[in-house]
C-alpha cells in the first residue's frame, strides 16, 4: 500500500497534491490518502484513492508541520505502507523533513521517477534541477517528495473511497510552530502559482518603478508580476514575488523575462513555464540561450511597444 499526504489550504485541494496522486498511481500497490484537518472532508470523494484517512483535531484547523508528520506517523505504525509521498511543496518537503526525524529515516526529495521492488530505485532533481540522480532507498518506509511540476497531473478517477477519521495524538512540542496569521493577498490579484501569464523582471529593470510598464503588460495579459532575487534582495518587489529556488516556482503558460539574466536559482522557479520569452539586452545572457523566443534590445523601449501593440489589436 502507499500513502500520499493531500496537501490543502482551507480545504482548497493543492495543484501540487493532484501532481504526487497521479505519481502514486503509477507506483504498485493500492492507494491510500490522508487528509488533514475538518476542513478537508469536502475532499475525500475526488482522489482517486481506496482508502481516505482523515485526521480530525480542532489543533489540526490550519497548518502545523509536526502535527502533520505526527498524523502520517499515526498511519505509518498502523498500516504499514510501503511508500509515503508528498508533494514538492514547501509545506510537503517540510512534513516529509519532520517524518524522517520521526521514523529516523531518509527523504528522497524532488523524485521525478520511481522503480519499486529491491532495491527500491529513484530517480530524483539535484542542484535545483540541473541534473538528474538516480538514488536507492534503504528503509522499511520510502519516504519521497515528487518534484514540482516534473509530471501533468491526470484526472482522477472516479472512486468510492473508504473513509477513516483518526485523532492523532498530539503533543505541545508538536504546535510550537503553526500558522497564526495570515496576510491575504489584495482582493482579485492573480497569484504567481495560478497565473497563465508571469511577466518577471530583473536587475535590468533597473528600479521599483520600473516594474509599472512590467505590471501595465501583466494587466494586458491577465497575468502577474514576479520578480528574480536580486529585486527582492534590492527591495523593489517583496518577497512573496520572488520567483526561483528560494521563491514561487511557476508553471504559466507563457513566461516574459525582462532584465533577467537567468541565474540556474532562477530558472529552477521557472522551468516548468510552457513557453519562455526573454527581453534583454544582452544576447549572451543565459536566459536567452534557455528561452523559446528572445528579443534582444532595451526592455524600456519594448515591453511599452507591446503593450501599445495589445492594446490597439495589432
């Protein structure tokens, strides 16, 4: 049997999460999910799963990392999967962290390809993508992550799941650290992660109010803003706009690179974009080798002309 922690935010089913399901279903075995927290009981009926383990505690209402891995740990001794996943996620490679500790045994994260059986064999993303390990996992548990978008997520399908509600037990060390706030985002602003359309700058850009024609552009486009390291390390963005192995990783279907020089903690928060274009004046720049289509020039000059050419129709 194999198990796959279904991330959620408030009962919103993480797009992540669909991607580790359909990882799971190509893995031998049955499936068994766990969800965490009342709030995901809407959830059950569409995972594709045999088995759904619902962990209920009024603790366990929003996130808390060891309490999560405290609920998995529950499942581990009870039903003795063969493999425990979890989405590439910051909040799952967090958890899977804390189980590890828990089960004292190794994470293998940012799996792209999995060969059970003995040895059991992983092929999984190392040095932020730039190139592939192929690894073997010594435990009586496998403990993976799947890498963010390394697979299309499939439909699931149609399932009536047995559903098991479990209260974990929980200690106080286990809610030291837990969500207690929350800063939403403006009102019917489009988030990095869902956008069809991510228009990111860089230090070509050249200052905080350069980013107005990038956000004019993303308008136009239906799309949102993001920014490289730099900008954020300059103030010009904040934080929660930074795109790359520190920041969001993105899948739009179209990326536009302005003033980016394309640095590999970069490209790792983009590489799942369907199509990239680069604007830059520099045409050795790596992010030019690496996108689908490039436009070598002054971003001052070219991002207004296509804004004036999307504006007008042309």
């Amino acid at each position: 049997m194999n198990l796959v922690l279904v991330e959620h935010d408030r009962g919103v089913l993480s797009d992540l999460s669909h991607e580790a399901l359909t990882f799971a279903r190509r893995l031998d075995g049955e499936l068994d999910a766990v969800l965490v927290g009342e709030e995901a009981r809407g959830l059950v009926d569409g995972l594709g799963a045999s088995r759904v383990h619902l962990a209920v505690d009024p603790r366990l209402d929003d996130y808390a990392p060891a309490a999560w891995a405290a609920a998995l740990a529950t499942l581990v001794e009870s039903r003795s999967p063969e493999v425990v996943l979890a989405a590439g996620s910051d909040r799952g490679q967090e958890v899977m962290a804390h189980l590890g500790a828990r089960l004292d045994a190794p994470v293998a994260a940012n799996v792209v390809a999995a060969a059970g059986g003995d040895p059991f064999v992983v092929t999984r993303q190392r040095w932020g993508g730039s190139l592939l390990e192929e690894a073997r996992v010594h435990a009586p548990v496998k403990l993976l992550t799947v890498a963010a978008h390394a697979l299309a997520a499939e439909p699931a399908p149609a399932s009536s799941p047995v559903v098991e509600e479990f209260a974990p037990a929980l200690s106080d060390a286990d809610l030291v650290v837990k969500v207690v706030r929350r800063d939403e985002p403006q009102a019917g602003k489009i988030q990095l992660g869902d956008a069809r359309v991510v228009v990111g700058g860089g230090r070509g850009v050249g200052s905080a109010e350069g980013f107005a024609v990038l956000e004019e552009l993303a308008g136009v486009l239906g799309g949102a803003v993001g920014g490289s390291r730099v900008v954020t390390n300059l103030g010009w963005r904040p934080h929660a706009d930074q795109i790359g192995q520190t920041g969001a990783r993105i899948a739009p279907e179209l990326y536009i690179a302005c003033g980016v020089s394309g640095a590999i903690q970069h490209m790792v928060g983009c590489k799942g974009a369907k199509r990239i274009l680069a604007i830059n004046k520099d045409p050795n720049a790596p992010i030019v080798a690496r996108a689908d289509y490039a436009v070598i020039g002054d971003l001052g000059e070219i991002v207004p002309a296509i804004v004036a050419a999307l504006r007008s129709g042309g």
